[in-house]
C-alpha cells in the first residue's frame, strides 16, 4: 500500500522576505505570499489530495484555505506541525544575532538552540508523531499538508534516518510554497522530490 503525502511550505511573510526567523510569531502572508496561495490552488487541483492537514499558525491556514475552498475539503488541523520556537532569535536575521549564539545554533542546532527556543530534536520528534498518525489515518491515499520551513526539513531528516543536528547542511532552505513529496509503501518512507515550486510543470499529481 503506498501512503503520498505532499508538504508544502506556506506562502511569503513580510518577515520571511527578509530572511527573518518567524518561528512561533503568527504573522499572516503578504501578497505575494496571497498569489503563491492561488499557486499551491492551482497545482492541488490537479493533485487531487484524498485530505488536507495544516499547522495552527495563520500564515499556514492562509495559504491552505484557497485549495480547501476549491476542493471542498475541510483541513485537520493539527498542533504538531506548527513551526519550531526560536526564542530570542524570533523576528531577527542570523547576523543580528549575537556571534556565539549564532555560531553555537549553526554548529550544532540540537546541542545549542537559540536562547528561550524550543530544541529542534523536540520538533523533530513532535512532527514524526504527526506524520506516523496522517499515515496511518490516509494510508494508501494522498494527503497535502501546509507547514513550515524548518519543520518540514527536521521532518525529513526523521523519516530518512539523517541526523537532526544536521538539517541546515543537508537540506536547503524552503522556498515559499515549495513542495516536498514523500511516499511511505511497505513500511518505509522515500523522498520523491523536494523544494520544488508548486506550479504544474515543476512536480508531477
């Protein structure tokens, strides 16, 4: 039985346009993060997902709720896959942090998370819930879930066995809306594609 589940990235902030640590400040998307919305619409109608899961946060929900109109799909929403807390790096770029702190996070993000943050290997292992009961609630369907930049890549590291500490060198940075499609069959999961735009052309339904 073969188990595909999508996850996208939400759409622009006003933060992430300047690269800015949005972690658990719920800001909404801003207009372009609104048309990569209508993007992520256009590329599910074809998709054609079975269900739709979403994290809490509101640019989240946002970028979902034109693809859940469209569809006629009613979106879970579920509090394991809102973003990872970055404590006092919220709302800043990495080079306005102090160098130590930064320097420590880069290094090794598990061992040294930012100050008041929440430690990635929690998130990591908070998602990995999530995701094992979206299977198992969908499995042999096809499920589009709208999350977040870091998320989604601890996520991966999870179910591919790769080490967590690790996520910011083995895997890039999500572009917004981006997708990320894996395939759980036979007990295993494989990555079929990653950081790829949702347009039609770019990834196949």
């Amino acid at each position: 039985m073969r188990t595909t589940v999508v996850l996208a990235r939400h759409g622009r902030t006003e933060w992430h346009h300047g690269n800015r640590y949005t972690g658990s400040t719920d800001l909404p998307i801003d207009s372009v993060g609104l048309q990569q919305a209508e993007f992520l619409k256009v590329w599910a109608e074809d998709f054609q997902p079975d269900a739709l899961w979403s994290s809490p946060m509101l640019r989240a929900r946002q970028t979902i709720a034109p693809t859940a109109e469209a569809l006629g799909l009613v979106p879970t929403t579920d509090a394991r896959l809102r973003e990872v807390d970055f404590g006092s790096a919220e709302g800043k770029m990495l080079s306005e942090l102090p160098p130590a702190v930064a320097g420590a996070f880069t290094v090794d993000p598990v061992a040294n998370p930012f100050p008041g943050g929440e430690n990635v290997a929690d998130a990591a292992e908070r998602v990995r819930r999530g995701f094992d009961e979206l299977v198992q609630r969908h499995a042999g369907g096809k499920v589009l879930v709208v999350a977040h930049n870091t998320l989604i890549r601890l996520l991966v590291c999870r179910v591919l066995g790769l080490p967590v500490r690790d996520y910011r060198r083995l895997l890039p940075a999500l572009g917004p809306a981006a997708l990320v499609r894996l395939r759980q069959q036979d007990g295993t999961v494989g990555l079929e594609a990653f950081n790829v735009p949702a347009v039609r052309t770019e990834i196949p339904a």
